[in-house]
C-alpha cells in the first residue's frame, strides 16, 4: 500500500515541479490530530509543496477536523465558505479529512451543500492522499476516500514535525471505551497498538535528531497492548525511559479504569516522566458516571488519586469535566465540586456538554437547558481559579529542572520553560541558553498563570 503511494508521491512531485506550490493545513481538536496533521505534513512536503500559515494564499488547502464539540462544526463550515470564494477567483484544492468525516451525516452534508471540495477523506485513509492529490489535480476527479471499517496502522509514513525539540509519538489508536456521550470509537475505531520495537525504533530516532521531549498518544493510551517482551504501557514507558537524549517523556490521556500499580511504579521510578498526570474525571457523581460508561465511582477515583500522590512525590494532578450531562441534577453537579475541593488539581479542562449525534446520551429526552449548564461552568471555573494562587504558592523558593523551550514570546531577554509538572517558567536571562536544555531555576515568584524564576549559578 505504501509503496503504491510512493509512486504517487513522484507523480504529483514531477507535475509540480518548478511550480512553488504552497499548502496550508488547519488541524482542529486533539494531540492525535495534530499527529495526523504532521503526517499530513510529511507527505506534502515530499510532493514538492512549501508549508504557509496563510491559507488563503495557498494552492492545496487541508481542513484536518475534530468531531467532539458542536462549534467544531460551525468553524468548520465558516471555513469552507471563506474558501469558496476563494475558489471563485484562484486555482485552489480543498481537501477536508479527519474525524469529523467519518460521520454519515456530516459526510452527506459536505457533499451535498459543499460541491467545490475537491478531496474527501477519514481517520483511516490519510495514508492515501498521495494518490487522492494526484486524481485531483491530474484527473480533476472529486474523491472521497472514507472506510467505515476499523483502519489498519502504516508504519513509514512521512512526518513533518513542528517543533524541533519536542515530539508526539501515537503508540495505539481507537477506542474501546464507548463512554456515552463520546463519539471517538465510532470515528476512529477500535483499539490497535502499535508494535513496541516500532515505537521505540521511531523515538530513537528523534533523540538521535536532537529532540529531548516526547509525549506517548492514544484514544486511552494506558490500555496499550504489546508483546511478549513488552507486554503493557507500564513496560513501554519503562523501555522508553531508557532511551539517551529524552529528557522528559509525557503520555495522554489515559483511563482511571485502566490506571494499574505497575503504570504507577513506572512513573515513580522514572524521573524523565512527567509529574503533572492527565487523570480525567468527567464527572464527580457516581450515577452520573454509570451513565456516561466511565465504569468507576466517585470513590474509586478519589482512591486511585490519593494512591497516585501517595506513592508519587512531587505529583500534581489536571483532569477533563464536563458540565451539564443529561439528567444531571444540582447535587450530583455539587459532587463533581466536592471532587475538585478534594483534589486540588492542577489544571482542569472544562466542558460544556453538547449532543453528538450517533451516542447514546444524544438521544436521552432529559438535556439540560443552556442557561443551567453555564451557571454550573461558571461555578466551576470560580472553584479553580480561586486555588490556583494557593497552588503556585508550594513553588516559590524550590528548586526546579526546567527543560528550556525558547525566548520568551513577551520579553525577549527573558526565556520560557515548564517544570516536570507543566508550569510555565519565565526565566531572566543570565546565559545562552539552547532550546532543549535543561536548567535549574529558583522560583522566586508567582504571578498566577505563569512562575517566575533565576537561573542558579552552574
């Protein structure tokens, strides 16, 4: 399959040539689909087309979509319709992939009311776009290239990273989980995990480029399966620590349900692993999570999380919540509150809870009204953000290994870095220091969304 692809590659790289063709890629949602989107990239570049941020000046145009929030949609059709008086006026392919094709309805609609788009294509057939390219612009074909059945893994796709030190790495894609309100298995399909000495051979590399962080992707990445010699995501972060040159290994988003002993140990005995862990929550209610399939209680959650800080020092927690479930009353949204006081996380991720046509909640009768919903995201964000000054209070006067990622954006003789759990760090400049660093600072000061620290003397 690839190898058929390859020859494609040529072929559209020689009707471009001496063209300077330009392409732009709008990728929207998660990690995973920015991965895509620099596979996306790889292929493109080798096709002989120069990456620009305006699409608007582009000649291959690439919406990469996300299906898991309702205003995915609406930014989604804004977009299409910028470019189709773009196309009225200039010689312009639009392709639109990703999650949200893999959804009848939405695919119907695209091809109904969006003639003009050039190239269709899902989660499971990026690796085909060579070929969908070349029919666009050779046969002036309109393609759509979407399979419903689960998609196979192709190892050796071309990458075009963007960023030079730090990488995304999927180790397995799907979903088996079908949590109520979610659409992702149904878009991207059952589990598959990649084989681990692909895995591995594909970091290796990166620390051979110069890359020195790296974060481990997947739909529910805890519940990766290996072989007989690695046989778990616990084993897989084992090995993946042991690689020379990564300097700090992150993983998201993983399940409380499949949160092991064995994935603990490895995070404490690791110190290249992230001290900020991704825990989702979603709701704090144990009815409510019954109803979302999230398959734990308020109680186990709060245990595994007392677990986690117990047996992980320096350990800090964020989560995902959702807000306004079907049929959630105000105590139930009371006990997702009581969770936060509990937990005191980190960082929280909140969600206004919207229909996803084609899940289960989407056809309950008893939605929440909109005006509610928001009270109760308000009452959350209040809650956090009222302890995030009493969070950033435990840094100040500690000393931390700060993994350098550039000059400041706001001050240029300043530099930006995070700390093992994920704070931002603005450091004042006392030497030359190189992306990829790793420098110890004293925090000497808190200034609520980001930490301010002096490089020690080294």
């Amino acid at each position: 399959m690839l190898e058929e692809q390859e020859k494609y590659i040529v072929k559209v790289k020689e009707k471009n040539k001496s063209k300077n063709l330009k392409y732009s890629i709008l990728t929207m949602g998660c990690e995973l689909n920015e991965n895509d989107s620099e596979k996306i990239a790889g292929m493109l570049e080798e096709m002989g087309y120069t990456k620009i941020d305006d699409y608007k000046k582009s000649d291959l145009v690439i919406f990469n979509t996300c299906c898991v929030r309702e205003n995915a949609e609406e930014r989604l059709f804004g977009k299409i319709g910028e470019i189709k008086k773009i196309k009225e006026s200039q010689d312009i392919i639009l392709a639109i992939g990703g999650c949200m094709m893999q959804e009848k309805n939405m695919l119907d609609k695209i091809k109904k009311s969006y003639p003009f788009v050039d190239i269709i294509f899902g989660t499971h057939t990026i690796q085909n776009l060579p070929e969908n390219i070349y029919k666009a612009i050779v046969k002036n074909e309109k393609v759509k290239d979407v399979i419903d059945i689960d998609g196979e893994i192709f190892e050796g796709l071309p990458i075009k990273r963007n960023s030079k030190f730090k990488a995304s790495v999927t180790i397995m894609y799907g979903c088996d989980n079908f949590c109520s309100y979610c659409i992702v298995p149904y878009v991207r399909g059952r589990e598959r995990s990649r084989k681990p000495e692909k895995i591995l051979e594909e970091i290796r590399k990166l620390a051979d480029e110069g890359y020195k962080e790296v974060t481990l992707l997947g739909q529910n990445v805890n519940s990766y399966k290996g072989d007989e010699k690695i046989k778990n995501f616990a084993d897989l972060l084992n090995e993946v620590c042991k690689i020379d040159g990564i300097k700090k290994v992150d993983f998201i988003s993983p399940h409380p349900k499949d949160f092991s002993d064995e994935v603990i140990d490895a995070i404490r005995n690791n110190e290249k692993i992230s001290r900020i862990i991704h825990l989702p929550l979603q709701s704090g209610n144990t009815k409510v999570l019954k109803e979302m399939n999230r398959k734990y209680t308020k109680e186990q959650y709060l245990n595994l999380a007392n677990k986690m800080y117990e047996r992980i020092p320096g350990l800090v927690l964020s989560t995902d919540i959702i807000v306004g479930f079907p049929g959630e009353t105000d105590q139930e949204f009371e006990d997702t509150l009581d969770v936060v006081r509990k937990i005191n996380f980190e960082q929280i991720f909140m969600f206004i809870y919207s229909k996803r046509e084609g899940t289960v909640a989407s056809k309950r009768e008893d939605q929440i009204p909109e005006d509610i919903k928001h009270e109760r995201f308000n009452k959350l964000k209040e809650l956090f953000e009222a302890k995030i000054d009493e969070n950033n209070k435990k840094y100040i006067g500690t000393v931390q290994n700060i993994l350098i990622e550039g000059p400041s954006k706001y001050n240029e003789n300043t530099y930006e870095g995070r700390t093992s759990t994920n704070k931002v760090v603005i450091i004042e400049q006392k030497d030359n220091y190189k992306i990829g660093d790793v420098v110890k600072v004293k925090i000497i000061e808190n200034h609520k969304w980001y930490l301010k620290g002096e490089a020690m003397c080294s």
